[in-house]
C-alpha cells in the first residue's frame, strides 16, 4: 500500500498543507501475505491543531513567532503611550490629570474592542480574537485590559511574558480570564 499525499493550502498564511490518504496501488501477495513498497516515514505537517471550538490550525514554532511579534508590539505600544503620557504631563490641569490614568487603558481596550488590534498588533501583524477565533467583544476587551495591572507585576510585564511564554497558546492571564488570543492575522 502507497501512501498518496495531496495538498492543500491554510487559508490564513497560504502554506501548504499536506493531507495523506492511504489507498492501495501497488501491492504483491507473497504466501498470503501483502507486501509492496516500503510507507514513507510521515513526514511532520508544517500546522498543529490547537484546541479550540473554530479548531484553529497554526504553523508549528508559531508559539515563539506570535511571542516574539507580541513583546515587539507591546514594546512599540508602550513607547506611543508613554509618549502621550508625557505630552499630558507638560500641560498640567485636571483634564490632563484624568486622562493619565485613562489613556493608557483606553488606548488598548477601544482599539482591540473595535479593530481588534493595537498599532503595534498592526505593524507587527497581530490580531486578538476569541478562543472560537471571532472578533472579540467591548466586555472582553476591558476585562483582558484591566488585568494588564496584574500582569504587569512585578515590572515591565515580567508576570505576562512568564505566562505567555508557558503558554500553549500564548495567554497572559488577561487573555485567560477573558478567552482570548493573539494571532498572527497574515501580516508581515
């Protein structure tokens, strides 16, 4: 029995995936018994099934790739809200004052609620979505968000990174409370 691969395409990032069916073309009966080429050894698919109600499929070592795409992008974020921050802070007065304890919040919650990307997701090709894989919803953008205090701890993200890190899908606990993830979108 000959192993016959066909290929299909992911639809996501376009890499070929190889599907092998099993049918018999060339077999030899030797006293009863079949004998015919030798099976190739299974070659290991670029994709592994990762658990979730869509059934997502991504590329093997996507874990690292999305990690590091998402330390960049958490990186270029921060960077752009300090700098907010700090145009607040030159301009003293209560308007100012309110906003530095809301900018750095809703900077992240409306733009993942209603883009489902930071600008940093954006340039480094990141998106959030739900476990399912859809859109994620206004409520589970603040929650993911709002723990952002906690995973912050005890500085500059240490507990998230930890815990993206040992993740088998890349979640920080805001990602875990809230059922979300971060995925490559086909970006750059």
């Amino acid at each position: 029995m000959e192993v016959q691969e066909t290929h299909t395409t992911c639809p996501d990032c376009g890499a070929d995936l190889p599907h092998r069916d099993p049918q018999p073309t060339d077999s030899h009966t030797d006293g009863g018994v079949k004998t015919g080429p030798a099976q190739p050894a299974a070659r290991q698919s670029k994709h592994q099934r990762v658990e979730t109600s869509a059934n997502l499929e991504l590329p093997i070592g996507l874990h690292h790739d999305v990690l590091g795409r998402r330390t960049a992008a958490a990186l270029f974020d921060s960077i752009l809200v300090v700098a907010i921050l700090q145009i607040l802070i030159s301009r003293p007065s209560p308007t100012a004052l309110l906003l530095l304890f809301t900018v750095p919040f809703a900077y992240f919650i409306v733009l993942e609620a209603f883009w489902g990307k930071t600008l940093g997701k954006l340039m480094l090709g990141l998106e959030v979505v739900t476990e399912s894989g859809e859109p994620i919803s206004l409520n589970q953008s603040i929650v993911r968000n709002l723990l952002r205090v906690i995973d912050g701890l005890p500085t500059m993200y240490l507990l998230g990174f930890i815990l993206a890190a040992f993740s088998d899908r890349t979640q920080r606990l805001g990602d875990k409370v809230a059922n979300t993830l971060v995925v490559k979108n086909g970006g750059p």
